[in-house]
C-alpha cells in the first residue's frame, strides 16, 4: 500500500501544471483579448463608405402642368406636352451620368398634380434639390423670346408677377383650394407678396442653380437668356430644400415653339439643364 501511496504521488505531481507556463499563458491570453477589443472598437469608429458624403443625391424633376391642366399653349403645342418631354429626358441623362444619384419624377405621364402634392411629394422623399419645368407666353407679343430661370422670392417687376399668377392660377382647378392653400388668392398682388417670404433658407443656393442654368442655356444651346428672377410661385412654396422653377422659352413665339416641340430642341434643353446640375452638384460637394 505503502508503495502505491509513493507511486500515485508521484504521478499526481508529474501532471501538475508550472506556474510560470501558466502565468504565460495567462498574459497572452490578456493581451490577445485587449487587441481583439482595441480591432473591434476600430471597425465600429471606421465611418460608414457606403453612405454617400455628397450633398446631392436625391434630386425631383417636376413636370408643370398635366392631365386636364395643359398650361399655355402655342398655335398646336402644349405646355404639359414640352415639360414632360423635358423633364423625362432631364431625369434620363442624370441617371446615366450620376447613376449615384436617386431621380423621382412627379409626373412621369399626362396625369394631373395638384401644386401643393409636387412639393410635399419632394419633402416626403427628402430631396436635396427640386427642378420644375415649364414653358412661358405672352398674349402681348409674338415676338418675345428666351429662357427664364425663377426662385422663390419678391417680384420686382410686373412681368415676373404675371408669371408667377399665371403658373399659381392652376389651383383654381382644384378642390378646395382656398383651403389647402391658406385662402391664397392668385389673382390678388399681395398674395403673391406674402408668399415670397417663404424659402429664405435655400434661396442662396438656389440662385446658384439657377445663375447656372441660364448660363448653360447661354452657352450650351445658344439661347437667349431673359436671367434669373425671383417671385412666389406656390409650386415652390413648401420646398424643403434648393429649388427653381425654369421657363424653358416662349410657345407664343411661332419661332420658339418649333423648337421646344421638337425633339432636337428638348434634347438641348435638357443637355443644357444638366451640365447646369452637374456643375452644380459638383461645387456643392466640395
């Protein structure tokens, strides 16, 4: 028994562990367990690539008018007509030059919108830029021609109200409209005035847009460019973001009107439009 007793003790301290191993062991295990934890907290502060760092990727392109709305006419052609053609084509070469950019249409057939939808819809998807398009008139002359380029603001000139009562008096074909609209009356000047007030927030970065658009249209298509101005336009009134509203030339000019309506002149129109975008887009990502 006795020697059994000696034979097993041995044994035992045969398997017996070393303490410094052990204690090696221990301080590798230590450390690896800092480093993992230092590794993970470095992955989770990494920032994000997968989000884009530009200020422009989601832009709404508005097609004025629409559906039981034609807008003005020329001698055969419509306003919705031009504006969709434009406004699809606008939205077509965004996509297949900044694919990285998300483009929504309000319309993107002959349907009608109401005004107040255009730029909720704009809001609802949280646009960083709202584009709306349209062609002018005047029943004073044939001979008057160009392009415009409008944002948000106080008319300064008579002509700009005109334009501004014109494009707002599309919500007389609305439901209710005295109510969705606060009691807005777009026959009445001071309305119109009250309504300039809004948009104060965006209005530096939509006058940059619009200087270039104008200037695209100058150098781009050789179109005369009557600038950019500013009145209250309810199609802009609840932007949450940059935006204009660009009158691309006059139907009530026979001259004018041929080339909006065909398909080389809406081509050009939109080329002209989206070097404006993306000249914008780029000094705003700088």
């Amino acid at each position: 028994m006795h020697i059994d007793f000696k034979i097993s003790r041995e044994t035992s301290n045969e398997l017996r562990p070393n303490k410094k191993i052990m204690l090696k062991v221990l301080k590798l295990v230590i450390a690896a367990s800092f480093l993992l934890i230092s590794l993970s907290f470095a992955i989770r502060q990494e920032p994000d690539t997968s989000k884009s760092s530009s200020k422009v990727n989601t832009v709404v392109i508005d097609a004025g008018h629409g559906g039981k709305d034609p807008g003005t006419r020329g001698r055969t052609t419509k306003e919705k007509d031009v504006a969709l053609k434009v406004a699809l084509e606008l939205g077509r070469k965004i996509k297949e030059e900044t694919p990285e950019v998300k483009v929504l249409f309000t319309r993107s057939t002959d349907v009608f919108i109401e005004l107040g939808e255009r730029s909720a819809f704009a809001n609802r998807n949280n646009a960083d830029l709202f584009i709306s398009i349209h062609c002018n008139a005047t029943p004073r002359s044939k001979t008057v021609h160009g392009t415009e380029t409008f944002v948000m603001g106080l008319h300064k000139t008579e002509g700009n109200l005109e334009v501004a009562r014109r494009e707002n008096s599309v919500i007389l074909q609305e439901t209710n409209y005295k109510q969705k609209y606060k009691g807005f009356d777009p026959n009445s000047p001071l309305a119109h005035i009250m309504l300039a007030n809004y948009q104060s927030a965006f209005i530096s970065s939509s006058l940059r847009l619009a200087d270039l658009i104008e200037k695209k249209f100058q150098s781009v298509s050789d179109r005369e460019s009557r600038g950019v101005k500013q009145a209250g336009f309810l199609v802009l009134w609840r932007c949450a973001m940059p935006a204009v509203l660009i009158e691309t030339g006059f139907l009530s000019s026979p001259d004018e009107e041929d080339y909006l309506s065909s398909d080389d002149g809406q081509t050009e129109v939109a080329e002209s439009i989206h070097q404006a975008f993306t000249a914008y887009k780029k000094d705003m990502d700088r």
